[in-house]
C-alpha cells in the first residue's frame, strides 16, 4: 500500500525528516509514537501534500504510484486521507455541500458520474448514524465554532464519507475526553477492513488501548529509531521516552 | 469639450431657453456652486487616489434619444426576476414601457420628478434639495443639471407590498452619454419600504452617469435599500446617496458593485434620532482594469445607534478598489455602537486596494471598531479543501463564495440574492 524509502525533508533549511523508512501492507495498523517536535505531524504532511515542506531526499510509493509527484488533491483522489491534528474552521462552507464536491471531484477523477443530489443525501445520513454524529454539525459551516472533540470527531466522519484506502490519523485523540476518545475510536474500527490501511499517530498510549495497532513505531528526531509489536506502546507508556533518547544517544 | 465646458455650455443653454422648468432657482445656485467648486482633483484628500481627469477629457451628450427595444430587454430577463414594480429610465429619461406598478394602495406614490414637483408639490418641496451636501462639486453639478429621477413616497403607516425597482439604463450606442439621475425617497413616520436600484448599460460608447438620491426615513419607518452596478463595458459612474434617519428607524443598505469602468458610491447616513439602527453592507468584484470607490460616512448625532458596516471586495486582474469609511461619533451620541470592517481578497499580484477605515469619536461612552484587511486566499483552508480531494480551481471557488456570502445573506429579496451568485459565478 504505502512504502516510505530514506524520506528527508526540510522546512526554512531546517532538516526535520532525517531518513524515514516505513511499509503498511493492505488492512495493517501502524501506529507512530514520539516525543513532541519528533517530526510525526511533518510526516503526515509531507505525506499529505503540504508544499511548505521540501523533500530533500528519498521516495513514496503509494499503490504503485510516486506519491510526492501527485498533487494534494490527486493524493486524496487516489486514497489518501489525513485527519489533522489541528482542523481548521472555514466559516461559509458548509460542511454538506464541502463533502458533496470532495466526493464528486474524486468521482470525476475516477471517471464515474457525480452523485444524484439526494443519493448523496442518503449516503451522508447512513455515514452519520453509522459514526453517531449529531445532524447540527453538518448543517454548520465547516468545524465553525466546534469544539476540540466536535472537530476531531467531524475528521473521523469526514474518513468515513471518503472511504480512503490509507488514512492517517495525526493526534486524533489530543484534547479528547474519555467519552469523545471512545467515539473517535470506535468509528474508526468500524472503519477497519483487510483493504485499508492506518497510520496512527499519538503522543499517548491510550488511543491504542482502542485502536489496537499491528505495528508500533517511535519516531525521534526525524527516523524510526525502534520498532515493535502492539507492546512498545504499553511499554513507553510504563518507561516514558527518556530511555529511548537515552538508547539513540549512546548509539550515536 | 471638457466636462466642466460641458456643463458650462449647457447650463447656458438652459438659461436662454423661454419656457425654463420649475427647478430654476435651484439649479441656478447649484450652477454658482459648482463653478466655484469645479469638479474634484486627486488634490482633495477625498479624491486622493480617485482621479477624474480621464473622464473629464472624454466629451460626452446629454440625449433622451433612445432607440431601446423594451421587449428585447424584457425577454433578455433583465428586469423581470424579481416580481416588484419598476420604474425605468433611459439616458436621465423616463421610460414608461418598462414602468410597472403593483401597488393598489392609491397613497404610496412612485413617479418622476417633473410630475412630483407639480402634483404633490407640499412633500416635494419639503424634501428636495433639502439633505444634499451641495458643496461637493458633482453634488452641484447633478443639482444644476439634473435630467429626471424617481419620486418615491410612502405615507405614515403604510408599507410598500413590493420592492420598487429602480432601473436606470445608458443606451450609448449611438454616443458618448451624460446623464444625471436624480432621486427622491420619502418614507413618512412607521411607513416600510423596499428600494433597488438597478444600473445597466448598453452600447459600446462612453457614458457618465452621476446620481444623486436624497432619502428621507422618519420616526419608526424602515427602509431596505439596495444598490446593484450593473452596468458593463465604458460606464464610469459616481453615486451620491444621502440619508437622514429620524428616531427608532432601520436601514439595510448593500451596494453590489459588479460591472463598470469605473465606479464611487458615496454613502452618508445622517442618524438624526435615537435608536437608530443602520446597516451598511457592500460587495465588490472589479476585475480587468475596473476601478471601485466605496466611500461612506456614517454620522451618530444623536444617543443610543447602532452602525454596522461591512465592505468586502475580491478583486482580479489589474483592477483597483478604494475604500474610505468614516464614522463619526458625535459629542451627543453615547450609547453608541458603531462597527466597521473591509476585508479584501487580491487575487492578481496588480490588484491594488487602498483602505482608509475612520473613526472620529467625540462621546465618552461608546462600543465602536474598525479595522481593514487585505490579502491573498488564505493557505490553509486551501490545503485542507484540497488534501480532501478538492482541486484548486473549485476549493478557490468555494473560499470565495463563503467571503461573499457573509454579504449576500444581507439582502432579503431571494431572487436578488440569486442574481448575485450568478453574477459571482460569472466574474470568478
Ligand atoms: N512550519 C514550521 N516552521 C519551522 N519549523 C517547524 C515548522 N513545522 C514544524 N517545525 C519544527 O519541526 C519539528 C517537528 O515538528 P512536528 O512535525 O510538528 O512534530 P510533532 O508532530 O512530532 O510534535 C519541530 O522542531 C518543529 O518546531
Ligand atoms: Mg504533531
């Protein structure tokens, strides 16, 4: 699905990503652990598009295509999803007639006819039973006046609406309580199928208490400096970073 | 011939005609004036960066000689969107074919100058002439040399079942045309009303068209007041729109500037009573090498008003836009709460805008803000939009239209608002 090769990349000359290799296979969830400033959320960008970003050096395989030559928009097309660790408000969008273009752009990019308005309709209201979302939200410009979870929880939604084949998660569980960090994480395990894959990003364990992982990666400074089974998280979660930093210190 | 020849010929003219009309005196003094005052240069701080010489030079005639096709405009939907009543003038002069009126109510009143003047001549000279700041030099010009315009009165207690349309067409296809509207509105004490002004032109000639509306709105009255330029090709246009507002009335006001070479609004509102509410909102587009003005001014003189104004523009290509908005808060008006904003999208690296926001405030105990922005669509918006798969072209499309939106949800007519995401999908 997603091969990451030796990716470097760079903002204002300052070296962020030093050499990232990563593989997700069809249906796996990975998950990218790492102290703050680690570069998780550079990843998730460069992946997505961002053109603040320079890709210094290395290459993205997406489904056989070079992923860093697409545009955002074709990213998305082609399967990509990212659900921001700090989604934006756009006042004036709704958010109904924002997903309508989004899934009708796609259907243009596959070649298939745009949706019948009420088939849309149908659809967006199954998605948000299915993702227990309370209908004002999508009568609402987009994420306007939401709060932290309403925010988090409309990215989930938004997932569910463009049924991506990779999606990534960029802090999704950060400012969430409890009972919001159980919706978030059930909507995204009825999300869960063999053919889509996950690239789960958290700064806590808990999220993957949840969303249990295949694979648990720690990104510091720029690289995947260990990489284990569901168990490195419960075991960060115990030990902290420290020893981590410590190992990649003594290593250099 | 230059303008300020131009009008010095005709007013001539006018003079040694036998049979003058009933605005002599008027017109006259208004003459005196304006050849005291001439017409503005970019030397008046309230011009600075608004320049009339090129229109001066172009030489243009003043003709009621119109060989319209009235059934042509109508199929053409031009006017009949919206279900109001009309009246019509072409080149200063009315146009009875397109006029139409639904009212059955004998009492509200809408026909042309010339007739007001003589049939209801107790309102007529009450109001006219009366609220104009005759020392700007157009002002004077227009009063000198005004050709015909709308008489519009609605009595004390009595509200208009249908928006008026106010339809001002320049047929330059056969010159350079000069035309002078002059309007009238008068809305009596708990009176409502619903105005549009509506501005096209035809032909490929020059033309100038400079207006001037006088509007009165007494105690408890309202008035929605709208103004849409749409008038393409070599049109330049200057608007001078007065009103004064007595006690507890409401004024919507938006001004949709689409088409035009060049255009200024000039906007004063007079709040001349307490508990006044007054809105201002405006919209422009210009694109190509379009040029906008959007002055206004909005004067609180007295206790316990309330003043929102809002312009937004989005300009393209090479156009420029000005916008200069000055609230005054008088020693009188506490309790005020005056709100003013302009925000503006350049598309194009040689668009222009220059934004003066003004408050001058002599009361101690007032609520009022200002402020102006000017920039490009903002990045991040346009990230996420696309990162959903949205390209480009349609995530700047929908950025926009939620920018103009925040105006067009100020217009009540449905079918205006209607026209004007036309026109917005036209121009972007
Ligand atoms: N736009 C930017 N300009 C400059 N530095 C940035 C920018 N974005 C991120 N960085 C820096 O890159 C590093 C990694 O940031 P980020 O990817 O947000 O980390 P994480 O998501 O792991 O907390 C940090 O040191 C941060 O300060
Ligand atoms: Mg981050």
């Amino acid at each position: 699905m997603l091969k990451i090769e030796n990716l470097k990349a760079s903002i204002e000359g300052k070296s962020i990503l030093n050499g990232i290799n990563l593989e997700i296979k069809p249906g796996e969830v990975h998950a990218i652990m790492g102290p703050n400033g680690a570069g998780k959320s550079t990843l998730s960008a460069v992946l997505a598009g961002r053109n603040d970003y320079e890709v210094t050096e290395g290459s993205v395989d997406f489904l056989g295509k070079d992923l860093l030559d697409l545009s955002p928009e074709d990213r998305a097309r082609e399967g990509l999803f990212l659900a921001f660790q700090y989604p934006i408000e756009i006042p004036g969008v709704s958010t109904t007639n924002f997903l309508k273009t989004a899934i009708n752009e796609k259907r243009k990019y596959l070649g298939l006819e745009p949706m019948e308005a009420t088939d849309f309709l149908k659809f967006m209201r199954s998605k948000m039973e299915e993702m227990e979302m309370d209908k004002s939200l999508t009568s609402r410009s987009l994420n306007e006046g939401f709060s932290g979870g309403e925010k988090k929880r409309n990215e989930v939604f938004q997932m569910a609406m463009l049924e991506p084949k990779l999606a990534i998660l960029d802090e999704t569980d950060s400012g969430l309580d409890i009972d919001a960090l159980r919706l978030v994480s059930a909507g995204v395990n009825k999300l869960r199928n063999p053919d889509r894959s996950f690239l789960v990003i958290t700064h806590y364990q808990r999220l993957l208490d949840y969303i249990v992982p295949d694979f648990v990666h720690v990104l510091y400074k720029g690289r995947i400096v260990k990489s284990g089974d569901a168990s490195l998280a419960k075991e960060l979660e115990v030990k902290g970073y420290d020893w981590i930093k410590q190992e990649v210190e003594a290593a250099v | 011939m230059n303008l300020v020849q131009q009008i010095e010929s005709e007013f001539k003219l006018y003079e040694h005609q036998a049979q003058k009309d009933d605005f002599f005196e008027y017109r006259k003094k208004a003459f005196q004036t304006f050849q005291k005052n001439g017409i503005p240069t970019i030397k008046n701080e309230e011009w600075k960066y608004t320049n009339l010489s090129k229109i001066s030079e172009i030489g243009f005639q003043t003709s009621c000689v119109s060989n319209l096709d009235a059934d042509a405009l109508i199929k053409a939907g031009i006017l009949n969107k919206i279900e109001s009543n009309k009246i019509v003038f072409v080149n200063g002069c009315l146009f009875p074919e397109l006029s139409v009126w639904l009212e059955d109510d004998p009492s509200i009143i809408c026909t042309n100058l010339a007739k007001a003047r003589k049939e209801h001549a107790a309102i007529f000279e009450n109001h006219f002439g009366k609220y104009l700041p005759q020392e700007e030099g157009l002002n004077a010009m227009n009063s000198a040399l005004m050709s015909d315009g709308a008489f519009i009165y609605v009595p004390a207690g009595k509200r208009m079942k249908y928006p008026l349309m106010l339809t001002n067409i320049t047929d330059a296809n056969e010159s350079n045309i000069l035309q002078q509207p002059r309007n009238l509105i008068v809305i009596e004490k708990s009176a409502a009303a619903t105005v549009i002004e509506n501005y096209i032109a035809v032909g490929e000639n020059s033309s100038f068209t400079n207006v001037v509306n006088e509007i009165f709105v007494d105690e408890n009255a309202s008035l929605e007041h709208y103004k849409v330029q749409r008038a393409k090709g070599n049109s330049y246009h200057n608007n001078y729109t007065q009103i004064v507002q007595n006690a507890n009335t409401n004024i919507n006001q938006v001004t949709l500037t689409l088409d035009g070479q060049w255009v200024r609004n000039n906007l004063h509102f007079n709040m001349n009573g307490e508990n006044c509410n007054s809105l201002l909102y405006g919209l422009y587009i210009p694109d190509g090498q379009q040029f906008v003005d959007n002055h206004s001014r909005v004067d609180h003189a007295k206790p316990n008003c309330f003043s929102d104004e809002k312009y937004k523009g989005i300009l393209k290509d090479k156009s420029v836009a000005v916008f200069n908005g000055k609230i005054m808060v008088h020693l009188d008006a506490q309790k005020t709460n005056a709100y003013q904003r302009n925000q503006n999208i350049l598309l194009s690296n040689d668009a222009t805008v220059n934004t003066k926001p003004q408050l001058e405030i002599f009361a101690d105990d007032v609520k009022c803000t200002h402020g102006a922005t000017i920039g490009q669509l903002d990045e991040e918006p346009m990230f996420y939009l696309r990162s959903r798969g949205i390209s480009e072209n349609e995530a700047r499309k929908l950025l926009l239209n939620a920018f103009a939106d925040d105006i067009a949800e100020k217009i009540k007519i449905p079918e205006l608002v209607q026209i004007l995401e036309e026109e917005i999908e036209r121009k972007l």
